[in-house]
C-alpha cells in the first residue's frame, strides 16, 4: 500500500492520506489510533498491533466544529475536531490525546463526550520539562498508556514487539534525516512539498512499508549542484496547508532547517538505544526541541532559532503562525524582539487550515524576500 510509491504518489496521499489508511485497515482488520499534535510515544501504540495516526488538520470546511468549539480556539484544534466529527471519524478505533495547552485540555473533553462509545485516552505530559519531577512523570505517563491499551486489547505488551517497533519508527527517521541532508545540499534533488509531505505521511501510515519508499527515494535523488535558490528555515508547529511549501518552492527557497513538530522536532524523536525501553522513550522526549506549549528555559525559544540559522547559513527566518494558536501567540512577541535585535531577517506567515486562497501570502513573502535581496528574486 506505502511501499514503492513515487514522490508524486506521496504528495497527493499526504493531501489526503485517510482513503490509503482505510483501505489498510480494512485489508489487514486492524486497529486506527489518532493522535493530536505532539509527543503521544507512537511507538508504543504500534507495538500492540495497531496504527498510530498523527491528526494534522483538514482543508475541508467546517460544519460541526464550530459549535463545539469558540471562534478564537485555533486552526488546527477546530480542524482536526471537525476531521473526527464530520469526515473520518468513523475510521478510527480509538483516540490518545496529548493535553499541551489549555485548547488542547478542553478538546479531550470534547472528543471524550463525542465518541462515547470509542477508546479514548488521554497523554499528559508535563508542561514544565526542567523540573526534576519531570521525568519521574513522563515515565508514569509511558507506563499508564501501556496499562490502558492492555486493558482496552485484552493482551500485554512484550518488551521485545515495543524494542521492535522502536527500531522501525528510528529507521524510519534516519531515513527522513538522510533524505533532508541530501535537500540541503542539492536544493534540486526534491521540492519542500515534496520533503515534507515525507514527514507528514511518515507520521500517518505504517512504516514498515513506507520507509521501503524511503529507501527507493533515498537512493534514486539526484545530487547535482544547483543555483539560485535562497536558504531558509522555518519555525513553528506545523506548516498548512500544504500548498504553502508551493509558495516556498515558487519563489526557490530551500529549507535547510525547522522546528516544526511535522519536521524536525519529529526527527529529535529517535529513541535511545538502551536496555530498558521504557526508559528510552522517557528519556528521549527530553532530547527534543522547543515547542511552544511546552516550556523549560525561557531563553529556549530563542537560542535554538539563533542556533539553527547560524549552523545552517540560512538568509532568513519563517516563523509559521497558526491562526490563534495561544502558545505561540504567547511567544512571539519576545521572540520577535530579540530576533531584530540580532539582526535577523524573519518573516511572520499566518495561516490557516481552512485557507483555500493564498495570494495574499505569496505577495508578502515575495516583497519580504525582494527586500531582503534589494531587487526581485
Ligand atoms: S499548541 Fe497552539 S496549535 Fe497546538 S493545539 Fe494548542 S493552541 Fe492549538
């Protein structure tokens, strides 16, 4: 079904990836389970038999998310509500939410009441990871979610199927890892919307077969040198809908680095070899980088932009802004200041998952860019 696909095949079954994972499931008669952005331990869920699915939003229009949800909780949270509530929900089994912010808290209710005949969980993590109990916490979080999905299967978990599925989700991101290495050097070799519609479907379907296309692709990119492009990176959640890497990729930018949770900071996510696997998944979700809701050092933010676009050599910064995002609402303006006062060119994108235009965007970041260049790209 994911194996041996084409680059072009995986562009449009990102757009749409929910007709595949239906056809999946009905082939192979096993279990769904969606997951809200960010941090549930997928590997986990894989390891009892099931599908991990990453909910990251739909274009399609709102109906019923409205009137569960206020006007100003954001994009993605009333997105992905009105994926399960009008479109897909049907499709899935059961549902482990993660609870970062305050949206995020009363969605889990929401969804809880929605599908009442439905296994639903939720994933706390800790919101303030430098405090010692953090890690005692995410540990017992790990070990909770284990509990219930043993309750809910009916059958436990062996050590050997989660350092099994542990194994498989790593390849799967030194794959994507090796793929992005490549992009940076050889801006031709593959589109933006090309990489991240690699990401995005890494997070939604089953990796075994997917990351045989991975490997195809891998070795099949063209590594010639290419001119003209400009170096990027982008900071943020997520990046949607996915024709913004179309402006990208327009107007030659090429990422060569991000924070994004449908990016890099999925990369970070690779698990420790160590004995116990248990305790590499908690470690590893300290290994990660910033991410809005979730807060240690306050300087975090910052430092880890100023980072990247040194190491990186980039010209400029993207900072994707989901409309309404409280988080990142939250962050910004310091961010903003401190990123002039380097002298850091960046560019603030708003978007939005229901945005079908985007003209208005692509005429901002282009006089952005011209600008920046003192002259027309
Ligand atoms: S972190 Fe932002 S984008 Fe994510 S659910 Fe919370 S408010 Fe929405």
């Amino acid at each position: 079904m994911w194996d041996h696909l084409s680059l072009k095949e995986i562009v449009e079954i990102a757009k749409d990836p929910y007709p595949s994972i239906r056809k999946w499931a009905k082939d192979t008669g096993k279990k769904v389970v969606g997951s809200t952005i960010a941090d549930v331990p997928e590997e986990v869920i894989h390891a009892f038999g099931f599908l991990p699915v990453s909910l990251i939003g739909t274009d399609k229009p709102l109906k019923k998310a409205p009137s569960r949800l206020p006007d100003n909780a954001c994009s993605l949270a009333r997105s992905n509500l009105e994926l399960v509530l009008s479109y897909e929900g049907d499709l899935f089994d059961g549902f482990v939410l993660p609870q970062v912010c305050d949206t995020t808290q009363h969605l889990s209710d929401i969804w809880r009441i929605s599908f009442p005949d439905k296994y639903v969980e939720s994933f706390l993590v800790p919101r303030q990871a430098d405090r010692p109990s953090a890690r005692y916490w995410v540990k017992e979080e790990v070990e909770r979610l284990i509990a219930s999905l043993t309750g809910w299967s009916g059958k436990g978990l062996k050590d050997e199927d989660l350092k099994e599925s542990i194994r498989i989700h790593n390849e799967n991101k030194g794959l994507l890892k090796e793929i992005y290495e490549i992009k940076r050097q050889y801006p031709a070799s593959l589109s933006n919307k090309e990489l991240f519609s690699l990401f995005k479907l890494s997070m939604q379907v089953d990796k075994v077969e997917f990351n045989k296309s991975l490997k195809e692709i891998k070795d099949n990119l063209k590594t010639v040198k290419s001119n003209g492009y400009t170096d990027v990176i982008l900071v943020g959640i997520t990046c949607d809908p996915p024709e913004v890497y179309d402006l990208f990729d327009e107007i030659k930018l090429n990422i060569v680095g991000d924070t994004l949770v449908t990016g890099t900071r999925y990369l970070q996510g690779i698990v420790p070899d160590t004995a116990n696997p248990i305790d590499a998944l908690t470690e590893r979700h300290f290994h990660r980088g910033f991410y809005s809701p979730i807060h240690d050092d306050v300087f975090k933010n910052f430092e880890e932009v100023k980072a990247l676009y040194k190491q990186t050599n980039a010209k400029a910064i993207i900072y994707v802004h989901i409309e309404f995002c409280e988080s990142q609402e939250y962050d910004l303006p310091d961010l903003k200041k401190m990123i002039r006062k380097e002298g850091m060119p960046m560019h603030v994108l708003d978007t939005e998952y229901q945005t079908l235009s985007l003209s208005h965007l692509r005429t901002r970041l282009q006089a952005f860019f011209e600008s920046l260049k003192g002259g027309s790209l």
